[in-house]
C-alpha cells in the first residue's frame, strides 16, 4: 500500500500536466494538419456535405508556375544596370557569410548545406523584388508583403529608436509625452485602418477643407499602386512604432551607467557613448523586438482589406488577403496552400535573422 501511494505522489505531476499539454498539442498540431492536407486538396461543397478531392501539388503549382502566377509573383520585367548592383550585392553579401561560416566557425556538412539553401532563398527573393519592382515589372502579393515587412519595421525601428532616446533624456515633460507615444497601439487595427482611410480621401476627409485650399481637392494619392501602399505603410508604422519605442525605452533606461559616466569623464561623445555601449547592449532585446514585430507584420490583413480592399487591382494585397480572398471565394485548397508557403517562408527567414544577429551579438560581446 506504501509503494501505491508513493507511485501516486511521483505520478501526481504528470496526472495534472499531460492533460493539459495533450489538449493544447491537439489545438496547436491538429489544425495545422488538417490545413496541411487541405493545401494538397481541392474542396467542393455538394448536396449533403463537402467533397475533398486529393490534388498533389496543383495548387503550389497553380501559383507559381499556373492562372495565380502574376498575382501571386507579379509581372516579371528586365533588370535595369541598378537592379543587377543590387542583386551582385546581396549575393556578395551572401558568399561572403558563407566563406566567414567555413573559414571561422566549426563548418559541418549539413550546416553548409543550409546556408546555401538559405543563400538561394534569399538570392530568389531579392531577383523577383528586383524584376518586379522596376517600370515594366508588377510585384505580385509576394513581394508586397515583402515590402510592408522590412520597409515598415526599419521606419518603426528607427522612429522608435529615436523617440526611445529622446525621452530616456531628462526634459521637462517626458512623462506626458511617453503616455501620448503608446496610444496609437491601443487602438485596434480596423480602426486605424478607418483612421487613415479618411485621412486619405481628399474629397471628404477631415482634411478635405485643406486640400481643396490648395487645389489637391480632387486628387486622391491611394488611386496610384505605391500611393496606396505608402498610405497603408505610414498606418502600419503609425500604429506599431509605439511598440518599439516602449520596449527600446526599457531596454535604454536598464542599461549599466557606471560605463556611460566613464565614458563621459573620459570625453566620449554621446554618439561614440551609443555606438560603442548603448547599442551592443540593447542589441539582445532588438533581436527579440524585430523577430516578434516580423512574424506579426508577416499577417498584415486588416489595414490593406479596409483602406484599399487590395487595390488598385491587386496592388496593396498581402499574402494574407490572398489567402482570405481565396478562402472567400470557396478555393480552401488555394488558401491553405497561400499560407503554408507564408507559414515556411516566416520560419526561414526568422531562423536566418536570429542566427545572423546571435552571431553578431556575441562578436560584438
């Protein structure tokens, strides 16, 4: 009876636990599956319930190689003398870290392989923005969610940064300002996306009285592709910088400032005091703070379906409102297949950033 009742005390954690770590795998692993099928499917609704037939790849294959290819990739056109700079460049930048992985690390064989796999990734990707970016080209909704992500979170770093940096200073006021700083984030992504939309209308915004003043009256800067993207942009970083700039504000008040007031007895300069002993030691909570924003910014949908409804045509439309157009539209195949390939490219990307900036952070250190 003792050895049950001890076997009962050791197994009492596991009896409490398991139940709950079985349930919440079961909500994590089940629909991801489930969805993971769907992509290889085509569904059909008929009398008295749904017909799921097995496709392979034809709706992967549809969207790059098939009718989705130009909303998915885009337009492709010809290079200019810029756009191969920009891709020698980025290549370089490429094998560069590859010979830095052989030459100074511990090189495995699977390690290598990666890298390079990586290296093409990120080599495709910089071609198609190239391709389509330019004159004759048309980015498809791959490119720009690429566009809404790194363009959007390097102003929202930055403006974060700054205003981080700006009120860590002792000026009179401060408080007030950093309580007005956050109340962009408290309001909800529909609202800004209303906000700015009638910000944009010139005809009947709440600026229109300005704009007609002015003769802009009729003119409306979201009926152009990179006026609406910009307008959506400038929503995406008015929202999200008050989350950098609270958590860099953190990181900046919590820092040691026995070496900032050595380096000032010493003569530094507030930039060298930045550069050298600021930065290197809030670049851990950067890590963090990009890797976080970049897998939300990734499921940017709200602000491009209410201020523009993907348009001009197709022209503000991120893989997410593609994938929700399609689900709409009953293509639960298509729209499931659309997320799988964000779902893979978000992990990708994400590993390769927090390798590359862990890297960094520990030469620095």
């Amino acid at each position: 009876m003792q050895r049950v009742s001890d076997w009962v005390t050791r197994s009492s954690r596991s009896f409490f636990i398991w139940p709950a770590v079985a349930i919440l795998l079961f909500f994590a692993i089940f629909p991801l599956l489930v969805s993971l099928y769907l992509s290889f499917s085509r569904i059909k609704f008929a009398r008295g319930g749904v017909q799921v037939n097995f496709v392979g790849l034809a709706n992967y294959r549809k969207l790059f190689v098939g009718s989705e290819q130009s909303h998915f990739l885009g337009v492709f056109g010809q290079p200019s003398i810029l756009g191969w700079i920009v891709f020698a460049a980025v290549m370089g930048f490429m094998l560069v870290g590859l010979g830095i992985y052989i030459t100074r690390g511990s090189p495995t064989i699977m390690g290598f392989i990666l890298r390079t796999l990586l290296a093409v990734l990120i080599g495709v990707l910089a071609w198609l923005v190239i391709i389509t970016l330019n004159g004759e080209g048309r980015p498809g909704t791959l490119v720009v969610t690429l566009v809404y992500v790194y363009v959007g979170i390097a102003f929202q770093y930055l403006l974060g940064l700054m205003l981080a940096l700006l009120t860590a200073q002792q000026l009179r006021g401060r408080r007030f300002f950093r309580v007005v700083f956050l109340i962009p984030m408290m309001i909800t992504p529909v609202g800004v996306a209303y906000m700015f939309r009638m910000l944009a209308d010139m005809s009947k915004g709440p600026f229109a009285p300005l704009w007609q003043a002015v003769g802009l009256g009729e003119f409306s800067w979201v009926n152009t592709p990179w006026g609406a993207r910009w307008a959506i942009m400038i929503g995406d970083i008015w929202q999200w910088t008050p989350f950098m700039f609270i958590v860099l504000l953190a990181a900046i008040e919590g820092q040691a400032q026995e070496p900032v007031e050595a380096a000032l007895v010493d003569g530094a300069n507030r930039w060298q005091i930045f550069r050298n002993l600021t930065f290197p030691q809030i670049m851990p909570v950067t890590t963090a703070l990009i890797l976080i924003r970049m897998i939300e910014a990734y499921k940017i949908v709200d602000l491009p379906n209410v201020m523009t409804n993907g348009g001009p045509g197709t022209a503000t439309e991120s893989m997410t409102l593609q994938a929700f157009f399609s689900w709409r539209t009953l293509d639960i195949g298509g729209s499931a297949a659309i997320a799988y390939i964000l779902l893979v490219l978000v992990t990708i990307l994400s590993i390769a950033f927090v390798s590359l900036l862990r890297q960094r952070t520990t030469e620095v250190i």
